[in-house]
C-alpha cells in the first residue's frame, strides 16, 4: 500500500521531514516516531505501522516507500521541494544517493 499524498502533506510535510531527518541521521531507532506521525496523518496500513513500531532495523523498507517520489506517476509530490529525486531505480536525497 502507497502512501496516500494527503498523508505526506499532513501537518507541513511532518511525515516526509521526519523519513527524512532518520534516513540522514541513520536514527532508525526513530521509526516508532515516524509511525505515531503517519498514523496522526490517517495513515491506516495497521501492518506497516506495527513493523515501524516494532522492528525499527527491518522497516527500513518502509521508509524507502515514503522517500521513493516514484509512487505517484504524473502528479506533483512534495519531495522535490525537500531535495528528492528519482533517477532510474536509484533515489536521491540533495545529489547524495540514498536507495
């Protein structure tokens, strides 16, 4: 399940911010934040949030889903404005590859 748009733009971009504040600072101890910020936006995927809450290590995948602007072909998304952009498979955050 994609992340809805309305969901990255919840509260001033707060849930795009925040994936990308963890994925900078390697802080993945930080995911159960990120899912208390996705779910205050109305995020309902009940098994992506519990895997953030519980497995910050191995939800690293999730993260990627967040940061990934390829999810919404055609439509404007926040992420060029905060750096991201999507070159083949790769995504890169300020020029410096991040997945």
């Amino acid at each position: 399940m994609r992340v809805p748009l309305h969901v990255l733009y919840w509260n001033d971009c707060t849930v795009l911010k925040l994936a990308i504040a963890i994925k900078k600072s390697q802080q993945f101890s930080d995911l159960p934040i990120l899912a208390d910020a996705l779910e205050e936006a109305g995020y309902t995927d009940q098994f992506m949030l519990k895997d953030l809450r519980t497995n910050p290590r191995g939800s690293r995948y999730f993260l990627g889903r967040i940061l990934k602007p390829g999810w919404w072909p055609g439509q404007v998304t926040p992420h060029a404005h905060f750096g991201i952009e999507q070159r083949g498979r790769w995504i890169y955050l300020n020029g410096e590859k991040i997945y």
